[in-house]
C-alpha cells in the first residue's frame, strides 16, 4: 500500500517523487496545480479534467515535448534522485514508475510517443529511456535496490493500448530486464476486471494473461497486482507465475490486511468498498480520511470464521 510522498525532488524538466521509494516524473501533472507545464515524450494531450487550486476542475494541459538533450539527461537526474532517496531519506529501494501514463510510460506508448529521434519509432527506441533510467539508478545505487513498475495496455491517463502493443512490451522488456538482476518488477495490470469496466470499456482490451506470458519471458522476481483477489493471488504464487503479489484497492477499506491473510480470511471476507471509485478522492482535504482510511479494523480470527 503506497504512503504519500515521503520527499520531493526538484529536477530541472520537470518534478521527481519518491513515494515510498518509487519514482516518477509526471507527464499529467498541470501548471494549474502550481507546478511547472508538463512534459512528455510529444505533445499528446489527454482528456480529462483535474482539480486545480481552488477545488474547481481544469482540462489537463498539452505536455511540452521534451529535446533529446532533455532525455538524454534524464537518467543522471533519476540516479541523482535515487540516491538522495536511499542516503538521505533512508529508503531501502526505489520503484522506477514506468506505468500510470507518466513520462516513462509516454515513451512506451506509441499514442504518446510520436518521435523521430532514437527515443522513438521501434520498440526498441520506445524503450530506450526507460532501460537507461533503470541503467543509471542501478549503477549508482544496486541492481538490487532497483525495481520497476510496468502498467501496459490501460491506464487511468487516457491510455488504452491495444493487446498487439501490449505484447510487443513485454516481449521486449522481459529478456532485457531478466539481464538486469533487479530487486523485483512489478507487473501491473489494468486490462481485467474491474478495470476496463471503470473505464467504460464493453471488454478487456487484452485476451491473454499478461502475468503468464510475463513470466515465461523473464526470470527475475516478479511481483504482480491489478484487480487479483486473495485467491487469485494466492493460486499465481503457488503456480510459481508470481513471487510476490501487492494490493491497493482492497487494502484501502481493509488496512491489517496481511493479517486477515494470514489468518485465512479469503477474499468474500474483506471489505470491497476499495474498490468504490466513489471512496477514492476528495476534493476537500478536510474530508479526505472519510471513507478513505477511517474503516473499522476487523478482528483477523473474528473474519475467518
Ligand atoms: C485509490 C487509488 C489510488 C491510486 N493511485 C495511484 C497513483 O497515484 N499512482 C500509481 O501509480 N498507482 C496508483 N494506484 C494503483 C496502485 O499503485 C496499484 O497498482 C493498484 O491499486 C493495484 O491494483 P488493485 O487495486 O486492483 O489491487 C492507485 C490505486 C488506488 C486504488
């Protein structure tokens, strides 16, 4: 379960969060949130609507194309970043954010990535910055304090891959990454249940199982999330396609979670409000435990019953 921001890092393109060790440069951020414009790898605008100051709604800005010189730096400044993240602040690892639409996810994508310069056009190019971010963060401070985060196919920021692209991804990634001795990718998943109905979507834009077919083209520690149930993610481990599986909507309303598992409560027995996008947010930051993180704790030997 992520925490906020932890520490912010200013970086001359734009900003640089840690969130609980993980990294990423925003391409959906808004100068209307007081921050610079944002950048991506073209200026791809997305639709939608933010809250800006004021508790009132904006459409998102058209992001500012970054140069190749731009990207080029980039991965100094992820390493510069990492590193204060681990001497300064103490973090044991980073999560490097290749998902969620932000700027490395932008290079991915070919909707956002319209390039012509060796940060676009093939895959290969697509996935340029992102192999030499997790390069230089792993040079600086070890393979093995080093993880990132994939999300192919649908995000929350008007992306939605089709299940072609979504598979030359991690075609690609899966055996330059296994080289890479990372502590752990994370494979996250929005093309199932309950995603692609959340986004309006009539079915999953992917008819394969992405965690399988991810595994079985790389062999480093894998860790996966995306609408899994306790079962579910339970099966994936025993099955060996996962080491590791992390949740975020069900833990929201379900916050001993690890001790609900481990006393065997299954998936019927949590709380679903999580997964209420109606609970998520709220434009009033005096409102913002209601719903959110004021739900009763149950008694773990209680639940299992
Ligand atoms: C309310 C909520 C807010 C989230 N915010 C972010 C976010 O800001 N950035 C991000 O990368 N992922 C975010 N996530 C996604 C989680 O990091 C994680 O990938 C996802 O919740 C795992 O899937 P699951 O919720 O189906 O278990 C959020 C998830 C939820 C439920």
């Amino acid at each position: 379960m992520m925490l906020r921001a932890q520490m912010m890092l200013r970086s001359p393109c734009s900003r640089v969060a840690t969130t609980c060790g993980r990294m990423r440069v925003t391409t959906v951020a808004s100068s209307l949130v007081g921050d610079k414009p944002p950048v991506s790898a073209s200026p791809v605008g997305m639709a939608g609507t933010l809250y800006v100051k004021g508790g009132v709604k904006a459409e998102y800005e058209v992001p500012r194309e970054l140069t190749t010189a731009e990207v080029e730096a980039l991965p100094a400044l992820f390493a510069d970043s990492a590193e204060k993240a681990i001497k300064a602040a103490g973090f044991d690892g980073v999560e490097l954010h290749a998902g969620n639409g932000y700027l490395l996810q932008s290079f991915l994508a070919k909707k956002t990535n319209q390039r012509a310069d060796k940060y676009g056009g093939s895959i290969a190019n697509r996935s340029r910055l992102l192999l030499e971010v997790i390069d230089a963060v792993a040079a600086r401070v070890g393979a093995g304090r080093t993880s990132v985060k994939l999300q192919p196919g649908i995000t929350f920021s008007d992306l939605v891959e089709p299940e072609a692209d979504v598979r030359e991804l991690l075609d690609y990634l899966g055996p330059e990454l296994s080289k890479r001795n990372l502590a752990y990718v994370c494979l996250s998943s929005l093309n199932g249940e309950p995603y692609f109905r959340l986004m309006q979507m009539p079915a999953p834009n992917v008819s394969f199982d992405v965690f399988r077919h991810f595994r079985s083209i790389f062999s480093g520690t894998l860790m996966i999330n995306g609408g899994l149930g306790i079962e579910t993610g339970e099966q994936y481990v025993s099955e060996g396609v996962a080491d590791l599986v992390s949740y975020g909507g069900l833990f929201i309303a379900n916050a001993n979670m690890p001790a609900l598992v481990a006393a065997g409560v299954k998936t019927g027995g949590l709380n679903p409000a999580g997964y209420d996008p109606r609970n998520w947010y709220s434009k009033d930051p005096a409102g913002d435990a209601k719903n959110y993180t004021d739900w009763p704790v149950q008694e773990p030997a209680a639940a299992a019953k």
